[in-house]
C-alpha cells in the first residue's frame, strides 16, 4: 500500500526509536564480515615444496587460520540486566552484537589486507619466477618482491582500516552513529583472544 511504511524487524520501540536502526546495521556489518571471510577462504596456491615456507605463502596461511579462529569464536553474550523494559534490554544487546560483529569485521578486513598483499607477492613472484626453479639471477627481484610484501603489510594500520570501514559505510549510506570507536574494537579483541 503506498505510502504505508512496513516495520523492517519486530525489534521492541524504544523511546530512542533506533533499535530499527540498530538491527539493520548489525545485519549490514555481518554481511560484510560474511563477505569477507567468503575471500580468506578461498582455496589457496599451492607452492612447490621448495617454496612452502617462503613469506608470501606464510602469510596466506596464517591469514586463513587466523580469519577460520575469528570466525569460530564464540559470541559472549551479557546477561546482565539492567532496566527491565524491554526496548532498554534489547538496545543493549544490540550494541553488544554490533560490537562483536564489528570487531570480526575489524579483525576480517585486516587479515583480507594482508592476504592479498601475499597474493600480490605471489603473482610477483611467479612473474619473476616464470615457471622455473629459483636460481642466482632471479636473487635481487625475489628480495625486492620480498620488501615489497613487507612495506604494504608495515602500511595496514588500525586506525587505516577503521577509516576505510567508515568512508565506506557512510558512501553506502549506512547509519554509522553507534558503530564503536577503535579502542572498543581492540579492546573487544583483547577480551577474545
């Protein structure tokens, strides 16, 4: 019916009105998060045995193991109750899963960085390589794929991934008004390891 407007969830009004809000942006940060993990779990090159332990490889593995933790672990819920309404209790719990929900993505996007910094390496690396065994003459472009792989991971920073999250989300138009700050994020992460 035009001009009706349809609840988007059955949250419980609040005075604030914004467990709506809420709701969607927890759905709009797991999707991302979900988007994300879609990638770190993609099959992965398989090295020739000579090359297993190189950086690059390394790295890609350590980036999936890590990225299969963040999403194994387990949501801690609060059960500690405060005010008794309803609409109170449930825009607690859904700032609690935003936060969660916000640190894996947090956690997900950093490791997505560092993955494709490795899959770059690795595209470099068998460019230089072209299909032969490593010798001598391939030495100085296999350090300078080796430093180049270091200097973009050294670059992914905390702060650089939360910025980008952020000018992300709001070109997209999403309400960003409750998305915790940094040092929650990594205080969420501390808690979790």
């Amino acid at each position: 019916m035009p001009g009706k407007k349809t609840p988007l969830s059955k949250t419980t009004p609040m005075a604030d009105g914004l467990n709506e809000a809420r709701a969607m942006r927890v759905a709009e940060v797991m999707n991302d998060f979900q988007r994300l993990q879609q990638y770190l779990m993609q099959p992965q090159p398989n090295p020739p045995m000579d090359d297993y332990y190189e950086e690059g490889y390394e790295m890609l593995r350590q980036c999936r193991a890590a990225a299969s933790a963040v999403l194994s672990a387990q949501y801690d819920p609060d059960l500690r109750q405060g005010s008794s309404e309803s609409g109170e209790v449930e825009k607690r719990q859904l700032q609690r899963v935003l936060l969660d929900a916000s640190a894996r993505r947090f956690q997900a996007q950093k490791l997505y960085l560092r993955a494709v910094a490795a899959a770059r390496w690795v595209n470099m690396r068998n460019g230089i390589l072209q299909g032969q065994r490593r010798h001598a003459g391939h030495t100085a472009a296999l350090q300078q794929a080796d430093n180049a792989l270091r200097a973009e991971v050294a670059a992914i920073t905390d702060q650089q991934i939360v910025n980008d999250l952020r000018t992300k989300d709001w070109q997209a138009g999403h309400w960003l008004q409750e998305d915790p700050p940094l040092q929650s994020l990594l205080g969420w992460i501390r808690n979790h390891q």
